[in-house]
C-alpha cells in the first residue's frame, strides 16, 4: 500500500531479468529540471554547448547533489512525492548557473560583421 504523497510507480517494464520503474518522484525531478532549464535558456538566450539538454542534465545533477549528497536542512520545505521542492530548486538553479558560467567562453564569441559588395 501507498501513501498519498509516497513512491507511486507510474510505470513498470519488466525484460527478462531486468525490471524498470519509473515513479512519480523521478518524473517531480525531471520536471523541476525542465521548469529551471528553460528559464535558464531564456535567459542566456539559446547559445549554450549542448542547449537545453545540457542544462537539463546539469540541474538533474544539481537536483541530486543537494538533495541526496550534501546535508542541507530548511525549515518548513515543502515536500511533494517525496521531494523537497526549495532545496531541489536551489539545486537546479545553483548547477545551471554553474553551468553556463563554465561553458560561456565556448559559445560566446563575437563574430565580425562582415560586408560583402554592394549590388545594384
């Protein structure tokens, strides 16, 4: 039996020996992902290695380290499907800033304006 606000599996695949699951938990970290990612993209404009996909994965990343790896505790964090929403998003935020500080050199460059011929 579940809890209302517990890991709900929303899908189950089983191939042999080998059974995936994908509960509603990882679908909330996906979408936190996705909400920060896109903000993210609309602010630098588009130009990032890897665009959307990379800030996604470096929020997924972002995601995990603040909310398993590193111990940070806030009261009164709202917790949904087993996720603590403040913390996954100062997670998201922290990593895709990283991430586009770090990667801003690659794809921030100037290019000359260049004039060709002027035809009549």
């Amino acid at each position: 039996m579940f809890s209302v606000l517990g890991e709900v599996p929303l899908l189950t695949i089983n191939l042999g020996n080998i059974h995936l699951v994908l509960y509603l938990s990882q679908v909330m970290y996906l979408l936190v992902a996705v909400v920060v990612s896109l903000v993210t993209e609309f602010i630098v404009g588009w130009r990032s290695p890897l665009s959307i996909i990379g800030a996604i994965v470096a929020a997924l990343v972002g995601i995990w380290i603040v909310t398993s790896v590193v111990t940070l505790i806030i009261p009164g964090d709202l917790v949904l499907y087993g996720i603590p929403l403040f913390k996954a998003l100062i997670g998201a935020i922290f990593f895709a800033a990283l991430w586009y500080l770090l990667t801003s050199r690659i794809w921030y460059r100037r290019r000359p304006y260049k004039q060709g011929p002027i035809t009549v």
